[in-house]
C-alpha cells in the first residue's frame, strides 16, 4: 500500500508554520525599527491584530519584546501600549546584569 499525502497532512501544518514564522519575523523586524501599537502594526504590515497578541506574547515571553508607553493609539484613538523589539528602548535598559 502507497504513502499519499492527502490536504489535511504535515504539508498543510508546515504551511501554517512558515506562515506564523514570517509574520512573527515581519513584526519583529518592524518593531525594531518602529514604535508602534498592536493596530498601527496591523495598519503597517497587513497581518491581523489577533495574530500580533499571539506574536506579542511570545515575544515578551522571550525578552525580545518591550511594552515602553500607554498613550493613545494613532490609528485607534484609545489607550495602547507602543510596543518594540529594540532592546536599547526598552524601559529600565541597563548594559549591566540586574541580579535582584
């Protein structure tokens, strides 16, 4: 019996990898270039703002990812976080290793 590969297999998930790979690396790459909110991101890169909460998390969870001011959002109107991936903006950014 022959091995088919049918649409609901690896081909289809590892698709949908690469997909969450690039849009995780459109935002970062944005983000170290750009201060923005969650809206100005999806504004800017045509990746949908759900999908960014998704990324953001994990980016914060990482360390590669820095929440620096809520103020109102210049695509909204309403109160956001700016968020970046520049760790020199990053708030409290010290060279030194914090030990406490």
């Amino acid at each position: 019996m022959k091995n088919t590969i049918t649409p609901n297999t690896s081909l289809t998930s590892h698709g949908k990898d690469k997909q969450h790979y690039n849009q995780l690396q459109t935002i970062f790459q944005y983000l170290l270039e750009n201060v923005a909110t969650a809206s100005m991101i999806a504004k800017a890169t045509g990746v949908y703002q759900k999908n960014i909460c998704r990324y953001k998390r994990d980016l914060e969870k990482a360390g590669r990812l820095w929440e620096i001011e809520k103020k109102p959002c210049k695509e909204t109107g309403f109160r956001a976080w700016y968020l970046t991936t520049d760790k020199s903006k990053a708030p409290n950014h010290s060279p030194q290793l914090n030990l406490f």
